[in-house]
C-alpha cells in the first residue's frame, strides 16, 4: 500500500550544518492506540488509510514514507540557566513537512522514534506516559484556544524503554508550525556563525513572519514580532492556570506556539508560587514567574541577532533593549484584558486591576480552585452564588469582594444572562486535571487500557461547555488524589 503524505520540505533544504540526517529506528510491533482524524484531514492526509497497520508503521517510524527527508535539528539552550553549546532533536525526527488547507506549513514529527547524533547517550525511545500526557495536554490547549503544537497520533512500539522501570514504548507524531527554538539561534550564535544566524533568521521571517519581509529593518522586526507572540502567550498560559514546567530556551518557540509538554500541569488552587515540576527545585519556572523567564528566554534570542543589527555593538544592544521593552506592556495588556474578560466586565475602568487583584489574593488566602472559582463567578453573575462562595475555605472573603463586583459590573448595561454566557465563554469548566491524566497513564500502563484515555480527550474538546455527563471531570483532586510533582518525559 502506497500512503501519501505532501511533503513540501524547506528545512532540510537549509546547509547541512542545520540538523543531521537521520532515519528513524523500526520498532517490533507498532499497533495505533489513537489518531486525530480532524487534524490528519487538516493536514490533507487520508485517516482511514492512517489507522491501517501500514499507517501504524509509518507513524512509529518503522516505514519512512515516499517524499520524506528524516531530520533531527541542531540547537542549544539555556537550561534552568546554565547554557548547553548542543542539544538537539536527541528522541525526535522531523519526517518532512506539509502545506494544510489553511495554506500553512506543518511539521511532522515522530517524537521517541530512536537515538540521533544528538541523544547525549539516551536510546531516544520515549515511555508511553509522556505520549499520552503531551497529547491530552496540547489537544486541550487547542481547544482553549491557546496556540500550540499539536498530536495528530499515539502509537505503541511493541518494544519496552528502561527508565525508573521497563515500560511501554511510545511514539508520539506531533504537529508544529515550525520546531525552530531559541535554541535554535544560540546553536549558530555560541559558534559565532553569524551567516548561519542571518540564513536562519531569513527561513523564520519567510515562513512565520511573511509580511516583515519588507520591512525597512527586517531582523528588529523580526525580534519584535516574537517578543509580540511570546506576551500574549505567555497572558494565555496564565489565564488558563498553566504551568508550562521547563521554559528553557530550547523550549521558547519562534512561532509562538506552546512545546514541550514534559513536567507541565494546571493549578487546581491558585498560587502565584505553584511548582510542579520535579526538577524545578528554585521553583525558577513557577506560575507566576512565567512572563519573566519568557523575557529572559527573549533576551537570549536578542543577543542572537546583535550581529544582524549593527556593526556598532552598542548601538545594537541599545536597539534590542528597545524592543524587548515593549514586552512587559505587551504582556500586561494581553493579561489584564484577559482578566476582564474573566469575571465579566465589557470595558476598562480605573481601578479594574486592583478589583480583580484582590479577587487573586482572595483565592490564594482561601485555597481557591483557579478553574472553577471563575466559571462559578460567571454563575454568580446570574444571581447563582452559592458555588463560587464554595470555593473558598471561608466564604465571607469572597462575600466581600462580591459587594464592589456587582457595583463594577451595574455600571455596564450588559444584562446577567449576556455576562454569563461571555464569561462561560473564556472561563473553561474543564482542563486537564492532573490526578485525571495521572490516571489515564497508569490505566494505559498498566492495564493496556486506553478507554480512560478516550474519555477524556473527548471531554477536553469542549472545556466550555458544561456536559453534565461528564460533570465529575471538573472536580478538583481530593487530598489523596493531588498530584504534587510532574516529571519530564525523558
């Protein structure tokens, strides 16, 4: 059977020096456990020809389809702070990539599909419970409409990986506009191969930032459109309750899109502090700060391009500041009309910051569900306080707060009912909780049991809508259920 795929490859057409040619590692029994069939259609490739056993074995790598030009990328990174001169695609290969039917470029990419040059000692395989966490989590995110890489496939090696134990092996087929990091940038820069850096950054504004072609100043341009994506990122992320775990720069995408979905997770509580994951033992990337690091991670990029800017060292570094000084006012737009939308109000006033602030302070004193104490509010909204009131260990403080809400939100004419439905409209009812995916997993693990797994993509779909069949998914853990660590997927 001839499967086809529509490769249009550009990366691979960039000098050698860009990634290493490689081809993935066949796996003994490839089976699929699950296929997006909306994305393959996207993407313009046949599903039910995918879910065949010879669909199962490309998308495991064992079979390389006609037109593809397997890839692994060469980047480096600042991890935790600390920089690596080389990391690189170490368990992932780039197949090729396809133009959807939206006209926008795709990466596909096999993620666990076997060693690279770049795998550091690692076998480049991957466990079959970082798959299933990084589609659970980055479908969900699609569907909160927060930009993001994407999971067209899950598939099952036949094969065990070696890590804390012998676990199932996994593939994950993930979607990207593009896989050009921060990282990236710093590959050619720390080798101070400034041609590379300008071949780069050419490819980048050619393909993600088309209309700056023309741009009087292109690579400013060009830092500034990523520092505009990566504000208003990084205000969704927050406004979600998102933890994204590990912003190394290795993880900073170009496009904007949210990767890497190792050690995240949502907040059940609100705490500006909460840390999740395992490694972050400085809490370095903990929510709340998020919008810093992702400033950090853009200044990288900046030091990047200086050579483009000028020759004059300080004339450029002069001309990065100014635009990496636009992030925070970028971010604090973004965040704080995010924020309005989030408990109902349809204009700005003075003091709407310091309202909704104190509503945070409120739920972080009193152990506040981040999720369902705004979805509750837009109940409340409505004259139906009885839920959001419950969400607070003691229930007097949100009374307090109530008070001056309502008084804000009379001063709009925006009737109750016409409030709730724009707040249901941003404030979700489900995320993926992390007992819930933790759940999956070990189902999935232990049980070869993939109906939990289903269930729950299926009702991270629609996070908007109540789905009172599925009314127990928007519950939060119960003490013994918490999960108070998340680890990376390698």
């Amino acid at each position: 059977m001839t499967i086809h795929f529509p490769f249009q490859n550009s990366y691979s057409a960039l000098p050698d020096s860009f990634f290493a040619r490689v081809a993935p590692t066949p796996v003994a029994a490839p089976r699929l456990i699950k296929l997006n069939r909306p994305l393959a259609l996207q993407l313009g490739l046949d599903p039910d020809v995918l879910e065949t056993p010879e669909g199962a074995e490309i998308l495991a790598g064992k079979r390389v389809p006609d037109g593809a030009d397997p890839i692994a990328m060469a980047y480096a990174g600042h991890q935790f702070g600390h920089f690596v001169p080389q990391l690189g695609d170490g368990r992932a290969i780039l197949l090729g990539e396809v133009i959807d039917r939206d006209g926008v470029r795709r990466d596909i990419q096999l993620k666990g599909s076997g060693p690279t040059p770049f795998s550091r000692r690692g076998d480049g395989r991957a466990a079959l419970g970082p798959v299933l966490r990084e589609y659970i989590v980055s479908e969900a995110m699609f569907a909160l409409g927060i930009p993001t890489t994407r999971s067209l496939a899950a598939v099952v090696t036949g094969e065990h990986v070696l890590r804390e134990a012998a676990l199932p092996g996994a593939v994950l087929t993930r979607i990207a506009s593009s896989h050009i990091r921060v990282g990236t940038f710093q590959f050619f820069a720390a080798r101070r191969d400034t041609d590379a850096v300008r071949k780069l950054a050419d490819h980048v504004i050619a393909r993600h930032y088309p209309e700056l072609a023309g741009a009087e100043r292109p690579y400013h341009a060009l830092l500034g459109g990523v520092v505009a994506r990566q504000a208003e990122l990084v205000a969704r992320w927050l406004l979600v309750g998102f933890i994204h775990g590990v912003m190394n720069t290795d993880n900073c995408s170009i496009s904007g899109e949210t990767i890497d979905y190792g050690p995240c997770a949502f907040m059940d509580a609100y705490d500006p502090a909460q840390v999740f994951s395992s490694i972050d033992e400085m809490g370095r990337y903990a929510y709340a700060n998020q919008p810093r690091i992702a400033l950090w991670n853009l200044t990288r990029l900046a030091e990047c391009l200086l050579p483009l800017f000028s020759d004059e060292q300080e004339k450029a570094v002069a001309e990065a500041q100014e635009i990496l000084g636009a992030f925070s006012d970028q971010f604090s737009a973004a965040y704080q009309a995010g924020l309005r939308k989030k408990v109902g109000l349809f204009t700005a006033r003075d003091g709407d910051e310091a309202l909704i602030q104190d509503l945070l302070d409120a739920m972080a004193k009193n152990g506040a569900d981040f999720t369902l104490t705004f979805r509750k509010l837009g109940d409340a909204a409505a004259d139906d306080a009885a839920d959001v009131r419950a969400q607070f260990m003691e229930p007097a403080a949100f009374d307090d707060w109530a008070g001056r809400w309502r008084a804000r939100t009379a001063l709009e004419p925006q009737s109750a009912s016409e409030r709730k439905a724009a707040m249901h409209a941003v404030n979700p009812m489900f995320i993926p909780r992390n007992h819930r995916v933790e759940a999956v997993i070990q189902a999935a693990t232990r049980d070869d049991d993939y109906a939990p797994f289903e269930e729950l993509v299926k009702v991270l779909a629609k996070p908007f809508e109540d789905q009172p069949e599925f009314a127990a998914y928007a519950d939060p853990p119960l003490p013994d259920q918490r999960v108070l660590q998340t680890f990376c997927g390698t």
